[in-house]
C-alpha cells in the first residue's frame, strides 16, 4: 500500500529561485497524480503593487518576523522536490484551518 502523502508540510523546491540563488521553502497543500500543489512561503505582505499575499503565523521555529503564502497553488512532479519535510518549520493550526478553506476553493480540478 502505498504511504498517504503528508499534506500542509514544507519541502524546499530543487530549483532555484530569487535573484540571491536560493531554494525557498514551499507549504505542500495538494497531491494529484503524481504532482504536489504548492505555495511559496515569503516575507512580503504584497507580490507587486495590489495582489496581497496570505498572511500566517511565521512556521520557522523561532523567527517571529511576518510571514505570508503566495495566493497561487502551483503543480509540479514530486521529483522537483526534496524528498525530506522541513522539521524546523510547522504550519499553526489556526492557519491550517483557514487555508484547508482556501485549498478546497482554489486547487485544480
């Protein structure tokens, strides 16, 4: 049987990304045929002038700085992803209930 796939944990993305040559950390939210939804984990309040990004509690244990999720749910193949969680980043519990929400609304059908 194959393991269920751990849904509102954090994998960093293989490619990098940022103009600082980083590998930013992303909130796994759905899994669909082989492809996790993702959305990228930022400290910017806006992407550009007026789309807002979603604001939650900063997952890095430790850091209490503002964190948001980007409002896009992007796919990619699950090899474009480390296979190992981030341990040092957990998702609050009052932010996983207002972005199961969020999911069920906006990812692909």
């Amino acid at each position: 049987m194959k393991k269920e796939k751990e849904i509102f944990t954090f994998h960093r993305f293989r490619k990098k990304q940022g103009g600082e040559n980083k590998r930013h950390p992303k909130l796994i939210v759905d899994y669909q045929n082989g492809e996790y939804g993702h959305m990228g984990l930022t400290e910017k309040k806006n992407k550009g002038k007026h789309h807002r990004n979603i604001p939650i509690k900063n997952p890095k244990q430790g850091d209490n700085s503002p964190s948001y999720l980007r409002r896009k749910i992007e796919y990619d193949s699950e090899d474009k992803f480390y296979n190992n969680s981030l341990s040092n980043y957990k998702l609050d519990n009052e932010d996983k209930l207002k972005l199961s929400e969020y999911v069920k609304k906006h990812k692909r059908r």
